[in-house]
C-alpha cells in the first residue's frame, strides 16, 4: 500500500486527484496539503493546513511514498509576476526540496505546455525553470506532466479559458492541431495515477496528447 501527498490539492487538477488516489485500492492515505481547512468525506483522506511562507516548519508533513505537486496561480490571482512566481515556483520547489530531504521516493509535477526556462513569456520561463530544479532533486522517479488548457468548473472565473472551453475544442479538431486540445483536470489526474501506479522511469515528461492515453 501506498500513501500520497498532494500539494495544490483544491485546484482543478488537484481536487480530482485527492479523490481518485483515495479511491485506488494500492493507497492507504492521501495527505491534502491547503491554506484553509477542508472537509474531506474518505477516512483516507487527511487534511494539513500550512503556511507557504514558512513551510521549513511543516517538513514533517512531507513524508510518504509519492508527492505531488499541482499548485499554481494566475498574475490576476497574485497580483503581480513577482507574487506568481513565489507560488509557481519558489514554493513548489521548496516543498520538492523538503520532500527529497526527507527520502520520499517518487514525484509528479503538474508544469505546462511549453514550460521553457529561456521562454520570454514569464509564466512559461518559471514553469521551465521548476522542472530544471527539481530534476536534480534526489527522487528515484520524476515525472513532469505538460497539459495545455485545462478545462473544468473552477471556483474563480478566467476570462481566457472560458472562451478556451469553447474556441479551442473546435479550432483543434483540425489533424495538425489536435494534440493541443483542451484537457480536464480529471483527465489529467487520471493520467497521473495511471504513471504512479505503473511506471518506474527516472525522468518522464507527458506532453499535450500523451496526457489523454490512459
């Protein structure tokens, strides 16, 4: 049996993946990292509330089998750049530091599609430069997950992906740009079970339609 963490555990991607890791038969506990309290309804689900800032204080949280890390923000949720990236990055890669730190053995990042550390786009160099970081953390397994718009009830509106949801089905149904099309934060998380149940590389990277072959 096994027992997960799960970081960024009521976003879109994060919230689907409590529930279906609770739900698999191989993991006994599933710890849901948050901000605030949250009532979880499975016996197999425990809820930590930390604070970001001085997360030095809850390395114990960090202990299991697997972790993984699905937190994230937009620049109109935090403000400025600055403010993302703290969320983005710095925060994700410290909560990576403490979990290699403390021996856990196999991790899983939701980054983005196009995720590039030269990228001149803000968002896309901080993605990139997460993945760099935490590949040479000591973990036996890394596995990145790419998706491009996701779609699904959130509980703040975006303006972008709303028209997202219904332009880009559409657009993407043409052959060479199909592998970009939109995909859910379930379809997601079913995948990233899928790899934390079968697969056993060091470094794996899961790209746009990758992400829908489970």
């Amino acid at each position: 049996m096994k027992t997960a963490i799960v970081l960024g555990a009521t976003g879109l991607i994060g919230k689907n993946l409590v529930q279906q890791l609770a739900e698999h038969p191989s993991v006994s506990q599933v710890t849901a990292v948050t901000r605030r309290p949250v009532d979880y309804p499975s016996p197999k689900i425990t809820n930590q509330v930390v604070d970001f800032d001085n997360l030095s204080q809850f390395a114990h949280i960090f202990r299991g089998d697997m972790l993984f890390s699905c937190l994230g923000t937009t620049k109109k949720q935090a403000g400025t750049i600055a403010k993302q990236r703290t969320v983005d990055l710095d925060y994700q890669l410290q909560v990576a530091q403490l979990a290699a730190q403390n021996q856990i053995k196999h991790y899983f990042l939701v980054s983005s599609s196009g995720a590039n550390a030269n990228s001149r786009s803000p968002y896309l160099q901080m993605k990139g430069e997460l993945e760099q970081h935490v590949k040479q953390l000591h973990f036996d397994t890394v596995n990145i997950f790419q998706p491009s718009l996701l779609v699904g009830q959130r509980s703040d509106t975006r303006i972008a992906e709303t028209l997202g949801n219904y332009l880009l089905p559409t657009i993407c149904k043409l052959p060479w740009l199909k592998k970009y099309r939109p995909i859910s934060g379930q379809q997601v998380a079913k995948k990233m079970v899928s790899v934390a149940m079968s697969e056993h590389k060091k470094t794996q990277i899961y790209a746009l339609d990758v992400l829908f072959d489970c």
